[in-house]
C-alpha cells in the first residue's frame, strides 16, 4: 500500500511541474505576440507616413495645381489627400 501511494505522489507531483511549465510557456507565448503587435504597428504607421508624404510631394510636384492652391483663399485651411479608398484633409 505504501508503494502505491509513492507512486501516486510522484504522479502528482510529475502533472503539477507539467502544468505550470504549460502555464508559464502560455506566458511567454503571450508576451512575445503582444512584442511582434507593436513592431507591426510601428512597421503600419511608418508606411503610412510615407505614403502621406509621397501624397503631399505628389500633390505640390503639379505646378499648375501648386500655383492654383497658392492663389486661391483657401490655402490655410486644407489639402486634400487621397489614399485607397481613405479622402481626408489635412
């Protein structure tokens, strides 16, 4: 009877280290996806700057629609900007 309840104890003991090395894997699991997000954030925000920035050097490389944005009276209150399927003013 003794053997048996080593036996069990060991079994125990062996399913408790198990569970918590799942449990702290769960974890690190965890924090690495959530580091992998915000590199993919910051790589999304990057490229949208850039693609705002091609815009506006798009927008002011048109001399003629450069010269007709600076003579007209709403020069301080906006540029339009389109991107896929997103229009804003900026």
């Amino acid at each position: 009877m003794q053997k048996k309840s080593i036996v069990l104890l060991i079994t125990i003991l062996f399913i408790t280290t198990i569970s918590a090395l799942i449990l702290k894997n769960l974890k690190s699991s965890e924090d690495y996806i959530s580091a992998s997000n915000k590199e993919y954030t910051y790589a999304q925000a990057l490229l949208l700057v850039k693609n705002a920035q091609n815009e506006l050097l798009g927008f002011f490389s048109n001399e003629e629609l450069y010269d007709n944005y600076i003579s007209s009276k709403d020069t301080e209150l906006s540029v339009p900007l389109n991107f896929k399927d997103i229009n804003f003013i900026l």
